[in-house]
C-alpha cells in the first residue's frame, strides 16, 4: 500500500558548504622518509663516477660535462633496458667501463692505451664530440 508522503523542497543557498578546516599534522619520521623516497626517485636515472674512475679521468686531464653526463645516462639506459650487467663504453677518445645495474662507472682510460677488456656483457659507443 502505498502513502502519501509529503516532501519538503530543497533550496539553495549562495553559500558554498564549507566544513571546518582540519589540521592535519604529520609523523616527522614519516615526513623524513618521503623526502628521502622522493630524492631517491630523482636520482635513479643519474650515473655516478667512481673514485677509482675519477682518479683516472683526472690523471689524463679530462672532466665529464652536464651534457657528457646526460648522454653517458642515455647509454646506461639503453645498456640496462637490453639486460646488461657490466659494459664497455666508448665515447670519444675515452673508454669507461660501467655497472650497469649500479649505474657507476667503475674505471676510465683513454681508448689507444685499451689492450683489452675482460668482464664485460657489452658495449656502446657514444658518437658525440666533447
């Protein structure tokens, strides 16, 4: 059976609904690891160079760019995205040989005193002038 129900219009205000505000305070801790993940994200394409491999490049006098940063990533991108573990990489004059899974590049050499590579999967070579 069915009733009548009286119903009650609806009107509308100019005044959007507005709830009190919450104050919402964060864990320092938690705060701490956020931005510890989000510095971490920002690095996960960069590519480090190794003490050992700094030492070798600064003995020939040589220093790597922004630009020859950019492009030594670009190849350990390339590298990692094929399955590589540990590449030779020619760029230049220059032969560095890299991790490819720890994107480091763990030594450095001029590529005519190179007699030969051993442990290496890989290798790319980079045909940009410095």
């Amino acid at each position: 059976m069915l009733r009548n129900i009286q119903s009650t219009p609806v009107t509308q205000t100019d005044k959007p609904y507005n709830p009190r505000p919450i104050e919402r305070k964060v864990d320092a801790a938690f705060s701490g690891i956020m931005e510890e993940a989000v510095k971490s994200a920002d690095q996960t394409n960069k590519v480090t160079i190794s003490n050992h491999a700094q030492k070798r490049l600064d003995q020939h006098g040589l220093q790597l760019s922004d630009s020859d940063m950019v492009l030594l990533e670009n190849a350990v991108e390339t590298l990692e995205a094929k399955g590589s573990r540990q590449s030779l990489i020619l760029y230049d004059d220059l032969a560095l040989i890299a991790s490819i899974k720890n994107k480091t590049v763990i030594t450095a050499l001029k590529s005519n005193e190179m007699n030969e590579v051993t442990d290496i999967d890989s290798a790319i070579q980079i045909n940009e002038k410095r």
